[in-house]
C-alpha cells in the first residue's frame, strides 16, 4: 500500500482521483463479505390501482369495505376502489378498470370515454352468461383480460376448489386428473352422521321458476318418488318454509340423505356454491346444470339429474337409501379429497393482482367478447322479453329434458 502510495504521488490529480476512486470501492467489496445483517429491504413496489366501475359485493367484505387486504395474497400491492373521484375524476390514471356482469347492461355513454393504451379493462363475474349476456356490440374489442367462473377465462374464479390431501388442486380444471381411488371404507365417524337420517332429499331455494325448467325436472321426480313413499323438501323463499333446528346446515346434515344442487340456468361451467350444501352437510348433492361436473367433482361422489329419466333417478335414491352399503359409496370421496374455498391467497382477486404486476405481459384483447362469453347459440338470450312466449320457450331451452315425457 505504501509503495502504491508512492507512485500516486508522481501522477497528476485527476489520475490520483480516480485510482482512489478504484481503491475505496475494492476495499468496500472486500469488507462487505464480513458485514453480518445484509438484509437490505427490496426497493418500494408501486401500487397498482384498480376501479370498479360498479359496486359489487363479490369484492367486498360484510361492511362493505374492500375484501382484497384480508385475502392474504402473495402479491398485495393492488388496490381496489368503486370511487371514480379517485384520481380527481381521470379514470386513466388507473392501471386497469373492472367490469363486472351488471356492466354489460349499460349504455354506451355509461362507460370510460378516456382510455390509455396501457389501461387493462377487466371482465369478471360469478354469475351465468345465461343471465348476463354480452349484447351490444360495443363490448367487443373492450376487455383486455376475463376473471369468470368459465374455465376457459384468463383467470378461473371458481367457487369452490377440490384438493387432494397433500393439499394440490385438481379442480376445477378442463384437463382434470382423477387418481384411482382403492377400495376403503368411511369412517366410523361419518357411519354414525349417515345412520341417522331419515328423509330423502331436500332443496334450498330462492331463485323461483328459473328458465332451466329444473323446476319441471323436479315435478316429473317428485311424481315417481311418490311411488316409493320418499319426498323432496323445499325450504326459503319460494316456498316460504324455514329450516328445522334454526341453521338449514344442521337439518341437511340430521335428517337428509340428498341435496337438489340445481342450478338456476344452464350455462357452460356454471356450477355453484349450491353443491356445497350437499358436500358441507353429508348429504349426497343431485346436479342438474350445463357444465361437465366431471371437470369438477369427485368422480363417485354425486348424481348428475341431467342424465337420467326422473323415474331412473328416483329409483337410484330409493336404492341407496334402502341398502346403507350403496349410499356408503358416494361418501368415499373423503378418504382422498377436501372441497372448500381454498388455501389462504387463492382469491381470483390474488391472481388478477399478480397478472397486472406481471412484467411483459402481451397486450390481449377480446375482439369477439359476445361470441366468447355468450357461446355459439347464446345471443337469443339478448332478445327482448316480449319475443318469448311458452311455446318459443319450449322449442329453445327444453330439448335437455324432453326425454322424460
């Protein structure tokens, strides 16, 4: 160091500078391998914020506050608001814009005139594409990105996620995988819930005379369960009876052996929370929907209404609640997989956030977005009420249940 010292000292100013410039970051490098405690914070994220552009309670927690800080996701810098004061009224100055199904009933003149080519403009829903449909042609070429219940969205939001034990989802999924499940028996535990109940099926229901004619499904099945003295029991609004015990959860879980999880509409995909009254309950749920349940549920675990004749079906539930051994079969499902929300961060809201923060994304948009979401044949769902009458009606939305007469 002396000698090095000495050598600098024939060199003009600028030279020495700069030599130890060199020196003091050499020695810096050096020391910084003995430094204990380098745990230097990443610089700050910037946040990325999203509008609603109306409110909807998908996205809110019970107070009506933002659900998206309790989600517990991985990437957490997004957030959400409905006030489109936000940024003094420019909504450009949002990273993306979220639509949801009630959107696709405004007018043109009720969307953002302001866009920057930046801006992601969100379509996201739970609800079916039969109730919903995307009629004006103004939607098309207008979403950047889908968060739906359909699987072939960018963004899947289910309601309900299947795992297996070690805790890897299997479903919903187009490509579901079912491992082979060996020969076991139920628990002792779920023999002892089983053993006691002692009505046949019931049905919570709110959403009276749905156009999926589920409710004609239901008449032609109650008949022939007649013919073996069992009965559907329908409770909530439609049929203004409460459920015993003061919780429906309890009287499915005490007193019934199926659960009429029918779906509203019939709608590629669209299977709801309302297989879960069944699962949650120990009540074997009967679909009736338009989705592959096998993309969905456990194979062995429910009943699918849409393949049978109403009598089939109602001899298949007096067969299994006759003979305990039968009825047994649709509950070993439990030794292999668990139905529920899913693991903390699993929110579609959590994915929607990481793909906004995803560096690089291509810019995607949804040139035919009506053809998209309502499918092939749905756009007769955009004509006006006063089109439909019973017989129009019948020739259009009844060929999936004309067998049973």
């Amino acid at each position: 160091m002396t000698t090095l010292l000495r050598l600098l000292y024939f060199y003009n100013r600028s030279t020495k500078y700069a030599v130890a410039s060199l020196l003091l970051i050499i020695m810096l490098v050096f020391l910084w391998r003995f430094i204990p405690n380098r745990n230097i914070p990443p610089p700050p994220v910037s946040n990325k914020y999203i509008l609603s552009w109306q409110l909807y309670v998908m996205i809110q927690d019970e107070h009506g506050a933002s659900l998206f800080p309790n989600l517990q996701c991985r990437v957490n810098n997004c957030i959400f608001t409905h006030d489109k004061n936000f940024f003094g009224g420019d909504y450009s100055q949002f990273d993306a814009v979220l639509f949801f199904d009630k959107s696709l009933k405004l007018e043109e003149e009720q969307l953002p005139r302001n866009r920057t080519s930046s801006q992601v403009y969100v379509f996201g829903t739970v609800e079916s594409s039969y109730n919903y449909p995307a009629c004006e042609i103004y939607f098309d070429d207008f979403f950047n990105l889908t968060v739906t219940y359909r699987l072939d969205s960018d963004i899947n939001w289910p309601y309900f996620l299947v795992r297996d034990l070690a805790g890897q989802v299997l479903a919903p999924k187009v490509d579901v995988k079912w491992p082979k499940q060996g020969n076991v028996s139920i628990s002792s535990n779920i023999v002892d819930i089983l053993a006691k109940k002692k009505r046949a099926a019931a049905w919570l229901v709110s959403h009276c005379q749905a156009d999926s004619l589920r409710d004609e499904y239901l008449t032609r099945l109650q008949e022939h369960l007649y013919h073996f003295s069992l009965e559907i029991d329908v409770f909530g609004l439609c049929s203004n009876i409460k459920c015993r015990y003061g919780s429906c959860a309890e009287m499915f879980t005490r007193d019934y052996y199926f659960y009429m999880a029918f779906e509203n509409s019939f709608s590629a995909d669209y299977v709801t929370e309302k297989v879960l009254h069944g699962y949650d309950n120990y009540a074997v749920p009967i679909v009736y929907g338009g989705a592959n349940y096998t993309r969905f549920l456990p194979p062995g675990s429910y009943i699918n209404a849409h393949e049978y004749h109403p009598y089939n079906l109602a001899y298949i539930m007096h067969q299994a609640i006759k003979n305990p051994s039968i009825y047994y079969e649709y509950f070993k499902w439990r030794n292999f997989y668990t139905i529920d929300s899913g693991p903390p961060g699993s929110h579609a809201l959590c994915k929607l956030c990481e793909d906004l923060n995803t560096e690089g994304r291509e810019p995607k948009s949804y040139s035919k977005f009506r053809l998209w979401w309502n499918l092939r044949n749905g756009m007769k769902w955009c004509l006006p009420q006063s089109f439909w009458n019973e017989m129009t009606l019948v020739h259009v939305d009844n060929s999936h249940v004309i067998s049973m007469y």
